[in-house]
C-alpha cells in the first residue's frame, strides 16, 4: 500500500495520515475518535498490522475519510477491516458520494490484496453495490451520564444501589485509577479471564500502547482484595463519552461483587471529567451481559456492520458460529501463562 498521487476531488490512499486528518474527525465527536491516527500506531505496534488511510480531497479541504487495517496471520487468512478491536469505525464522509467513493476505493483494495472479506464496522448503513453481506446481530449500549455523582447514585434502581453497596462497604475491597502503574494488575486479571472464557488474550502491548498514545484520556480502573487485582476495566475517555473496551473479573472472587464495585467507579469517574455518556460496548440482545448493561440505564443503539464479502462466511471466525466449540474447551483448561504465551500471536489474526 503506497501514496496515491495527489489530486482535488479524488480518494488519496496512504500509509500514513495526512496533515489534516484529526482536526477532520473533531466534528464528528465520539464517532471520530474512533478513527483517529493514534489507532494506526497503536495497532501497527501492538498487532503488526499494516495501515491504510483513504481520505477524499476538495480544494486542499478534507471531506471524507476511512482508515483500514490489513490482517494477515497463517491460521485464519487475510481481512481488510475498519477497526480491528474497536466497535466502531467505518466511513465518516461530508455526503453520501464521497462516502460511497471511499468505499469503492476500500473495495478495490480488497480485490488487489485478495483477502477473504473488507469489514466496516458502521453505525448507519453506507449504501455500495459491493457490500454484500451486513451483521446486526450486536446492538451498541450506552448511557447517558447525570451532572454529578449524587445523581447518577440516586438514578439507579434499589436493586442496583443495594447490589453496590455491598462491595461498598467491604473494607477488604479497595479501587484504584492508574495508567502504566496498573497495567501488569490489569492484565493478570485481563489474562486469568480470557481462559475462563475459552479465548486468547490480546498482548499486554495493545493496552500499553493505547495508555501512550492516548495520554491523559486513557486509565485503568482495578478492584483489589487485600491487595490482589480480582477486577479491572481499561477506560478511554472520548469526546463527551468514556467507553471501557475491556472489562473482566475473577470468577472465584463473584461473591465480592467485585465487578459492580468496578463499574460503578468507572461511571462515577466519567461522570466526575464531565463525561454526558458511557459506552458499554456492544451485546448480543437479551444475553446476560444486554442485561447487565441495561440494568445500569443503558439503552441500545444500532451497529451495522457491512462486508464485502469475497471468500467463505463472516462468521467463519467467530466463537459463536459453533465451529470452535472443541478449541474454547481445550482452550479453558490451558494454564494461564501458557495462554499468554501463545494468544497474542492467535488472536492478532483474528479480524
């Protein structure tokens, strides 16, 4: 993927971000940020990925953009996808011809690297002859935050408030905000969860790299009993939204409530930057995480996420589709540090 020559009205295709392409995205507010430049670092070092940024040009004015990753790993094959971890991303454009022209480019990209499917991961449909395939299955959580902590405690039902409480008011419990200081905590309890669930963990340089690239608007929230992490969310402060990308909890430690502990204070400390809302991430309607989010006032919005699909299924790698049924059992009776020894270099190819 090389620089594309330059010209007004056209898609520029690049390696880099152009001059331009953040202060693009600030408009767009908690949409943009997920396609900030800083992603392309953070993925290019954590993952190996390759980047491509496509943006459309008018009179040295930028009106539209898609940034891309190219995953390739041995087990699963070659994805083009817009963006790998995230929930969110896809095209932002001006007008819908620009959105259009930048998929069109997108798709050509596709067909010359030959991999099995491009992956934008939108929120509203981009209408494209080539995107042939859509997954809906997902819908968006999120919460609209209160002023002040007082209020956001007293929005939540009793049931809820006496759920908190009782870690509250566990003196063995302790929580803690920190960044590069928490990660190693972090990522044990991070590792330890993964197992559990049956899937490999993302390397500890992904959280690295988003705790340096992002600054000040990244943090670790961690739950400790009489000093060990047994919860622990990664929080990412976006435009007037703080979304928690991973979030996990010791099952030996459930009768703790650790978990509620953690996202409280991950709600409370939104609420207390100013934050207007919370991101829970994405559920499958009616699971038990739906649940747990809706129980905390969150409502569901769409993701609608478009392929074109080239080669085989979209659900080919996806634990749900069944076909790794076998592999998440093996995969849970696998000791902890093994799974970290070999789980970034699985779950790198895994779109």
């Amino acid at each position: 993927m090389t620089t594309a020559h330059l010209q007004s009205n056209s898609v520029h295709c690049a390696e880099k971000a152009p001059a331009g392409w953040n202060s693009y995205l600030t408009k767009w507010g908690y949409d943009g940020f997920h396609l900030r430049s800083e992603w392309a670092e953070v993925f290019s070092s954590a993952f190996r990925h390759r980047t491509c940024f496509l943006w459309m040009q008018t009179d040295d004015r930028i009106t539209g953009v898609l940034p891309l990753m190219h995953i390739s790993g041995p087990i699963f094959g070659s994805f083009l996808v817009s963006q790998p971890y995230l929930n969110t991303g896809g095209v932002l454009a001006d007008t819908p011809d620009v959105a259009s022209q930048l998929t069109e480019r997108a798709v050509q990209l596709a067909d010359s690297l030959n991999v099995k499917h491009l992956e934008l991961r939108h929120e509203t449909r981009v209408e494209h002859p080539r995107l042939n395939s859509t997954n809906t299955e997902k819908v968006h959580m999120r919460m609209e935050l209160p002023a002040t902590a007082d209020a956001l405690w007293t929005g939540l039902k009793s049931k809820l408030r006496s759920q908190v409480k009782k870690p509250l008011n566990d003196t063995s419990l302790s929580v803690t905000f920190g960044q590069l200081d928490q990660l190693d905590s972090f990522y044990e309890v991070f590792c330890r969860n993964m197992r559990d669930l049956g899937t490999p963990p993302f390397s500890k340089k992904l959280f690295r790299e988003m705790l340096v690239q992002f600054g000040d608007a990244a943090e670790i929230c961690s739950v400790f009993q009489n000093g060990q992490p047994i919860a622990s969310g990664f929080l990412l402060h976006g435009p007037e939204v703080t979304l928690i990308p991973s979030a996990s909890s010791l099952r030996d430690f459930n009768h703790t409530a650790c978990n509620m502990l953690m996202y409280w204070h991950a709600l409370k400390r939104s609420v207390e930057r100013g934050q207007k809302a919370f991101d829970f991430g994405r559920s499958s309607l009616d699971s038990g995480t739906y649940k747990f989010k809706q129980q905390w006032g969150a409502e569901q919005y769409p993701a609608v996420w478009q392929y074109c699909l080239r080669q085989g299924n979209i659900g080919d790698v996806r634990p749900s589709s069944g076909k790794f049924d076998k592999v998440i059992a093996v995969w849970q009776k696998l000791p902890v540090w093994f799974t970290k020894l070999i789980g970034p270099e699985i779950v790198r190819g895994i779109p």
